[in-house]
C-alpha cells in the first residue's frame, strides 16, 4: 500500500512550451500533497504545498506563476510548469500525506524534466 | 526554523560491516517526528525508519536502527550487515507534529557500500 505515482517520468520540451506533471495517491486519499525540487547531488527543495479544494501555499522564492498547482481531488495534484526555459531543467519530486495521518508522507518516484 | 544538519557528505564501507551516518537537529518544539530516507540511484525515495520524539525506545527496521539522544539532538542512523544494494543518498529529515507540518530534509549523505 501507500503507492503514489507520477506522470511522466521524464520529459523534454522546448523553451517556451508549458509542461504538466500529474502526482497520483493510488490507495490512498491524500488531502496535502508536496512538490519538491531537486538539483544533481542535492536535497530536496520543498516548493510549495497543496491541499485538497485550496490554494497551494509556495514556499519563499517560488514563482506561483511559473509554477501552477492544482489539487483538484483528494488522490490527484498537478504542477504546470509554465513557459518553461532551461533554468526549469530539474528532477521533481511529489509527496503525498495521507488524510488524517501525522508526520507520513509518501514519494512518487520523480519527474525529470529538461527544456532545450 | 527547524535545520538538520548531515555533517558527513560522503562515505564508504565494506560490504558486512557496519556504518553508523550522523544527524544532529535544531529545534525548540518537544513533538516532532525523525526520519531517515534512502535516495538510490533510480531516485525513489524510500522511508528507511521513523522515530517519533515522545518514545524513548529507539526504532529498528532489520538491519537498520537508529541512536536518538532528545537531549542532544541527535539521530544517527546504523546500518549493520551492510549489502550492496544499501549504496545511496540517506537524507535525515524533521517534522513537527501536526498536520500543517512540513518535512526538513538534511543536505544527505553519500553513502557506497564495496565489496
């Protein structure tokens, strides 16, 4: 149990373009959903967090415009890129906590996304 | 703010033996949860073990058990028997307990297990 999935796993499109990265909760219900970020050889960069039916709270430094999220379901969160440039180019990561649980979380195995 | 601080970037060790990787934390809160994840190469994140801060017992996951000193605040992690397939990133990672908490991750340990 406790499997999240994400899609795709790896992705290139060119500068400009917008890009989507679905994040599902596959046996669980998931009201808080998590984006991270991370660069080659560094830790996770926590982005912004999404709860079910709300606006997404960004972390300091993150563009909410360069960076849509969306939480439309309690097993569903998607992060669009948007108008995505080569400095975008980055391996995200999605986390989701299942409802009423303190202090689990569980990852999705990652997005690699390069922007020529 | 909480920090978690992983002083050893890297290590080695051979497989068998055993590895202990260090994590010290800062907080001033008294509830909170303790983390070790493994990061292999296809870069899924894995929970190893979780501690949470109000048990004194510290958890044991196989070969994997952790040393937590709440005074000190400290959390190393002991891998015994070390495999092959324990070569990764280990991340140690803070959260405080309730549900608008966020994970803190450290900055990992490197860590490769030879033969």
């Amino acid at each position: 149990g406790a499997v999240v999935s994400q899609h795709p796993s790896w992705v290139i499109c060119k500068s400009g373009t917008s890009v989507k990265i679905e994040c599902r909760s596959l046996d669980f219900q998931a009201t808080t959903m998590f984006w991270y970020r991370q660069f080659p050889k560094q830790s996770l960069m926590l982005m912004a967090t999404s709860n079910e039916g709300s606006k997404a709270t960004y972390e300091q430094g993150v563009e909410k415009d360069k960076f849509l999220i969306n939480h439309a379901s309690l097993t569903l969160s998607t992060l669009t890129v948007t108008s995505a440039h080569p400095e975008d180019s980055s391996f995200y990561i999605c986390s989701a906590r299942p409802s009423g649980r303190i202090g689990e979380q569980f990852f999705g195995p990652g997005t690699r996304l390069t922007v020529l | 703010a909480q920090t978690v601080t992983q002083s050893q970037p890297e290590m080695s060790v051979q497989e068998a033996e055993t590895v202990t990787l260090s994590c010290t934390y800062d907080t001033s809160e008294n509830n909170y949860y303790l983390f070790w994840y493994k990061q292999p190469p296809s870069r899924q994140m894995i929970l190893v073990i979780r501690q949470e801060a109000y048990k004194q017992q510290n958890a044991t996951e196989n070969r994997f058990s952790v040393n937590f000193q709440k005074a000190a605040k400290s959390f190393s992690l002991k891998i015994s028997d070390s495999q092959l397939g324990d070569t990764a990133m280990y991340f140690c990672a803070f959260i405080l307990s309730g549900t608008a908490s966020k994970l803190t991750f450290g900055t990992g340990t490197r860590l490769q297990v030879t033969l």
